[in-house]
C-alpha cells in the first residue's frame, strides 16, 4: 500500500526557506490517477492548502502562498519537494504531504506530518 512521510529541518530562521520533502512508496507519482499535495495546519488553526503537483509535473499554488512557493518533483527518488521562501512566525506549523485521486479530488493518503517552526 502507499504510504508517505515527511522529512527537512524542524527549525528554520525568518527570512530564510522552508524545505521539506515527500518521499513515496508503493505508488509512483507519475501515474495518472494522482496528484501530490502539501497541506499545513498552523497551531490551532485549521487545515491550509499550499499547492500540489500532478501527475504530469504541473504545480498548482494557493493564491495566498503562490509569490513564495514552489513544489517539485524527483522522478526517479519518487519525491516531491516544498519550498517556501521568506518565512515569517505565521508559518510555523504542521506540514502534510498528501496524495490527491485525480478522478474525486479526494486526499486519501497523508503522510504523518511533521513541525516546522520559525523561529529566530
């Protein structure tokens, strides 16, 4: 079955960029019944769509977070990547990657998820 987990550095210094990266098994992200996304959840806030990334490699980015984000992707490691430029405080939080059904838009794998905290 798939599964996918998190991983970078749980501490990073405003102004710099956030780095995490996906690694998936058992399902390749290139096939096309899926997409790839990251999702946050801020402390006691709710669930914040970042963006993902299709099967086909484009990357789709929501409105607020498009100007610092870029999603990518390592074929041939079966990854996908978040950066995220210029961090604040406000984007501490727990960040989720997730696998998208192309046909129902449904996030039907998470990864455990993993804090990333901004701080000086």
């Amino acid at each position: 079955q798939v599964q996918l987990a998190e991983s970078g550095p749980g501490l990073v210094k405003p102004s710099q960029t956030l780095s995490l990266t996906c690694t998936v098994s058992g399902e390749s992200i290139t096939t096309n019944d899926y997409h790839w996304s990251w999702i946050r959840q801020p402390p006691r806030k709710g669930l914040e769509r970042i963006g993902y990334i299709d099967y086909s490699g484009s990357t789709y980015y929501s409105p607020s977070l498009k100007g610092r984000t870029t999603i990518s992707r390592d074929t041939s490691k079966n990854q996908f990547t978040l950066q995220l430029s210029s961090v604040t405080p406000e984007d501490t939080a727990v960040y989720y990657c997730a696998r998208v059904a192309a046909a129902s838009w449904d996030h039907d794998r998470w990864g455990q998820g993993t804090l990333v905290t901004v701080s000086s």
